[in-house]
C-alpha cells in the first residue's frame, strides 16, 4: 500500500513547487506601482501601437451581407447588398440585383451609418448588421 501513497505525495510535492515557481515568474512580470520609470522601447512600442490604432480607425472593417430573393420568379437568394464601413460609419453599400434576363450593380455612399440617397431594405438591414 505504501508504495502506491508515496509515488503520489512525490507528484503533489513536484506540482506544488511548480506551482510556486510559476507563481513568482508571474509576479515578476507585473509591473509595480512606484517602480522606475518604463524603459524607452516599451514607451516607444506604446506609442506606435497608438498611431496604429488612429490608423485603423479609417480602414473599411465592419462589413457586412444580406442576401435575398429581388423578384418572385428567381429563387436562390441570387442579389445581394454589402455594407463596407469604417469605425466612424463612413463607406459604401453595394447592391446586386439579379432578374431572369439581367443583373444590376448599384453603389450608394453612406457617412456616419446613413445615406443622402434612398436605401433599400436590404441595404439599410446590412448597414445595420454592419454596425458594432
């Protein structure tokens, strides 16, 4: 019987020092209040993260696309509209409509989630799925 207890206190032993270890290389890495001052590359990456930031805020990165039936005769969910916005709601909703015979593309500009020009419901429903 001892010989199955003892291999087991030898493995909470390990992985109670382990855990003790680990804990204090965590502790390390957390910064301290009243410590010195952060090192110039850490403020320097701060600071580029930052531009970055500003950056993105005008890339086309809400996006997105309803699909649906136009006409009673084509099925399919053939026609689409797509909303392509920025971070302010600034971008352009394309629409596809796709007939029997014929297909037609429309593009509307849209500035802060909402468009001078008519919308569709489609488009105004994918300008809506397109907002966070």
């Amino acid at each position: 019987m001892w010989f199955v207890v003892v291999p087991a206190l030898v493995l909470a032993l390990v992985s109670a020092v382990f855990s003790v270890v680990a804990l204090r290389r965590t502790a390390s890495l957390r910064p301290r209040t009243g410590s010195a001052p952060l090192p110039e590359d850490v403020v320097g990456l701060r600071r580029e993260v930052a531009a970055l930031q500003a950056v993105a805020q005008g890339a086309l990165r809400h996006l997105a696309v309803v699909r649906y039936d136009a006409f009673g005769d084509v099925g399919g969910h053939l026609s689409w509209s797509v909303a392509l916005l920025d971070d302010a709601g600034d971008g352009v909703v394309l629409t596809s409509i796709h007939g029997r015979s014929e297909a037609r593309t429309y593009a509307k500009t849209i500035a802060g989630w909402a468009s001078e020009q008519q919308l569709s419901p489609e488009e105004e429903e994918a300008v809506a799925h397109a907002r966070p």
